[in-house]
C-alpha cells in the first residue's frame, strides 16, 4: 500500500539554525499538509498546500515557516530560524483530493529537538 | 481554541469487552469525521470515518457513531484486541477548507 515517508525521523538542531524537513506525498495525491504535534499535547495544523500554493495555514505558520514542492515528489518544511519551541514531531500528511470522503494519510514524522 | 475534544486521556479495557472512545466538537459547520490510531514512533493511522449525513459507519470491529444534536462522536471497538492498545485521535473537518482538526487523543490499554 502507497505511503506517505518522511526523512529524517529525528533532527537535532541548534537553536537559530535552519531546518528542511522532508517528504514525498503518495504520488497520486493532490493535497499536501505539515501538522505537528508537540510533547503531549494535541496535533495541530501548521499548512496545506495546492497546486503549487498555500490553500490554508494556521497562526503557528509565521514567517519563520515555508513550504515547497521542488519537483514532482518531495514537498519539504524549512523553518529558517529554529527556536527552542519548534520541538515537535512534525507530520507531513496528503489527500487524493477534495470533497468529503477523503482522509489524510500520514508519514510517520520527523522529530525536531531544538538545543 | 479547542474545536475538538477528547476529555478522557486514557482508557483501559478488558480483552474481549467493548471499548468506547468519546469525542465531543463545537464546531457546526464539520461535516466529515474521522478516527485515526497512533502507535509510538509512527505517524497517525486512518481508522474509519462517517459523514454529517449520516449516525453510523460500521468497519469489522470498528463503529464509529455521530450524534449532530450533542456534537458528539464516539467509536467503539468490539471486541477489544491487544493489539488495538494504541493513542486514537477524533478528527474533523469542515467544507469551507482543508484544515483537518484533531483532539488531544486518548490513550487506549487493552488488557489481556
């Protein structure tokens, strides 16, 4: 069965350092999202991504956030400038396409540690 | 703010007894629901799901039932495995966007 992987499954980074987490989406999916979820706390919606652009993103995605789909398979998170508070499992998730019965396939995460 | 809540955190189940997972929402314009299952180490797993159309979805052992008047979902799981001892996430999702909501999940312990 197609899956959505995500490399790598842990990065540690110092703090203020530039991150690129990584995935490649099932490959007939259209939809794109980042969640991540923070050390017992809920996952939480971070973006989602359409035909080559943001369709919807959350307060978390400030500036220090970008999204990109470089060619046809990866879809990749950079956050510029780390902070201490970006440690969380960072899931990558896609949708085959719009309308109600679709639901979102998950990778299995990247964990983030920010020293 | 908090549109989908799971207000148990964990939940422990007898091998062989039904277990009932709980979600409660407030959002209601969500119209596509969805549990997901979560083992240490993995991403969320889709489960089973049920449209605002309808009161209940049957998957194996797995049903999920929604409650539109209480805004409430459940799913239950009959009968309960060890191997269903994993984190399960309700989900919801409302048709003005892409945005996928999840609750806190609640932790679930078979026992064998």
């Amino acid at each position: 069965e197609p899956e959505v992987t995500q490399t790598p499954s842990h990065q540690v980074t110092q703090m203020g350092q530039e991150v690129i987490l990584r995935c490649v989406p099932i490959s007939n999916h259209l939809y794109f999202y980042w969640y991540r979820q923070i050390l017992g706390q809920k996952v939480e919606f971070l973006v989602s991504f359409y035909n080559n652009e943001i369709s919807e993103k959350s307060e978390i995605f400030d500036d220090q956030f970008s999204v990109e789909r470089p060619d046809g398979s990866n879809f990749t998170l950079k956050i510029r400038s780390t902070k201490l508070e970006d440690s969380a499992m960072y899931f990558c998730a896609s949708r085959r396409e719009t309308g109600r019965g679709t639901p979102l396939h998950f990778g299995n995460g990247t964990r983030l540690t920010v020293t | 703010d908090q549109q989908v809540k799971q207000n148990s955190p964990s939940l422990s189940v007898q091998e062989g007894r039904i277990s009932i997972l709980n979600c409660d929402y407030t959002n209601s314009m969500f119209d596509y629901f969805l549990w997901y299952k979560k083992y240490p180490a993995e991403g969320p797993t889709f489960l089973i799901s049920i449209s605002s159309i309808k009161d209940k979805n049957e998957d194996g052992r797995f049903t999920v039932f929604l409650n539109k008047s209480a805004k409430h979902l459940s799913l239950h799981i009959v009968p309960s495995q060890p191997g269903d001892s994993a984190v399960y996430f309700c989900a919801a999702r409302d048709d003005t966007g892409n945005q996928f909501y999840f609750g806190t999940g609640t932790s679930l312990t078979v026992i064998p």
